[in-house]
C-alpha cells in the first residue's frame, strides 16, 4: 500500500486541462477587438462585454503537492492562492506591483477540483450521501496576502496538527453552511469534486435551490449567492482548509487545485 506521502502518479486527472489565456494573451486579444475589427475601432464597452461573455480573463493556480490525510479532530490548511492580481515572482520584491486588472473587484470565478475520500465507513443511513459526514472543505479569505511573506505550498512536509478538543460551540465542531465541499459519506473511493463559484451566481442560502444543491453535490448553501467573488480584493487570498472530526473519521486528500480568474 502506497504511503498517504506519496505523489499521486497513478491517479488520473479528473478530465482534460484546457488552455488558459496569461495577461498578455487577454491584451493581445482585447488590442485586436479595440482597433482591428473596423477601422474607427470598437468602443470599449463593447470589448469589455466581448471579453467577459467570453470569459476570456487570466488566472492564476495553485495545486497541493502530495497527498495529505487528516484525521479525527484535526484541521490543516492544504493551499493558499496567489494573493489576486499578483504573481509569485513579483512577491519576491519589497514592493511587489499589481499585474493589469480592470475593477476595483476584479476578480470574476474561482475554481475548486478535489480528489478525496473518507474513510470508507461509518455513519448512519442519510436520505443524502452528503449527509452524516464529517470530513469536509473549509474555505478562508486572507485580506492583503501581498503583504504576508509566502510559505512553501507542500504542506505535506509541515508536521502534523495535533488533536484538539471541539467545544459543542465552537464554529469549526461540525461542517456549516459556508462550508466548500463535503466528502460524501462512507466511500473508499476517491471522489472528484469540481465547485465554480462565479461573480454572477445569485441563490439565496435559504431557497430551495439551495437545500437541493447542499443535499446532492454537497456544496455549502452559503456559497453560492457569488458574493465571496464579488468581495474580493486585489491582494486578497483564499485558503483551502480540510477536517475531519469524530473518531475513525479521516479526510483523504489526493489531489487539490484552485484556478482564480480575473478580469484585465
């Protein structure tokens, strides 16, 4: 049996990678539709409304490096995005500059794939496979991580968190309704998780819609009204935290990536 350690080589990637545009094929292109189509040239409203029907905007990734498993009663933060808008080898000056965007909010969609599992038992019968688990994804906005020092990505080398006690208060005891995503219940198997939060989502924690999505994908009903998108700032960041609570229950991570569009 492999080790929980080990690179996933055999895994396959849940589908295919597409081509994503960097900065300066979003510029090219908006060149292009600005003074190339006519020859009084496109008003930039309309270029705007060409790139983002398009979804045409640069993004930044960052991928866990090895597998991790958490266990009963633990948390451990897994990635922290690129602050938005900036590049890593920017980061490294003392005074790092912004990449081109447009907004004071710029950003548009962020994407979430997991590959996990839990343990492969445990818990009782649930009308949703989601239900009755407890191991899950937690996500965490970190304001101005330009301006926080950056630390290595493979968390798999930290040491472990120690168990600690959960009080029946404590907001982390049990998965909410903010939370990311759910491990569904009782399965060995890995599971592939694809969670898009996009700048235009707009259902209500509290509709139907909502209950429907937490019960058959797992998803948290409060993260799905856009507004996570929509708040965000240049600078800002988002942690990827995964749990796992109640004896013999363990959080299986095996792969981990999160994409952050913006638009320029």
């Amino acid at each position: 049996m492999s080790s929980p350690n080990e690179e996933p080589a055999n895994v396959p990637e849940p589908g295919p990678e597409p081509l994503y545009p960097n900065i300066s094929d979003v510029l090219k292109t908006r060149h292009v539709l600005r003074w190339k189509i006519r020859e009084e040239g496109l008003p930039m409203e309309i270029v705007d409304m060409i790139i983002d029907a398009a979804e045409y905007w640069p993004s930044t990734e960052v991928r866990l490096g090895k597998r991790v498993v958490i266990r009963q009663d633990r948390d451990q933060e897994l990635v922290r995005t690129v602050p938005l808008c900036f590049d890593e080898e920017s980061l490294k000056s003392t005074n790092p500059k912004p990449l081109p965007h447009r907004q004071t909010h710029p950003c548009r969609k962020i994407v979430f794939s997991i590959s996990a599992h839990d343990q492969g038992w445990g818990g009782t019968p649930q009308p949703s496979k989601f239900g009755g688990s407890y191991t899950w994804f937690d996500t965490e906005i970190i304001h101005n991580a330009h301006e926080i020092p950056r630390e290595p990505q493979d968390t798999a080398e930290k040491p472990p968190e120690q168990a600690r006690h959960f009080e029946p208060s404590d907001p982390f005891l049990l998965p909410s309704v903010h939370k990311l995503q759910s491990n569904a219940r009782a399965q060995r198997e890995e599971q592939h998780y694809t969670i898009v939060w996009h700048h235009l989502d707009n259902i209500r924690a509290d509709s139907s819609e909502a209950e429907e999505i937490e019960n058959s994908q797992g998803r948290g009903r409060a993260t799905l009204d856009g507004s996570k998108v929509r708040d965000l700032e240049v600078g800002d960041s988002v942690a990827v935290w995964g749990r796992a609570r109640f004896g013999g229950w363990s959080n299986f991570v095996i792969r981990l990536n999160v994409r952050v569009f913006w638009v320029v």
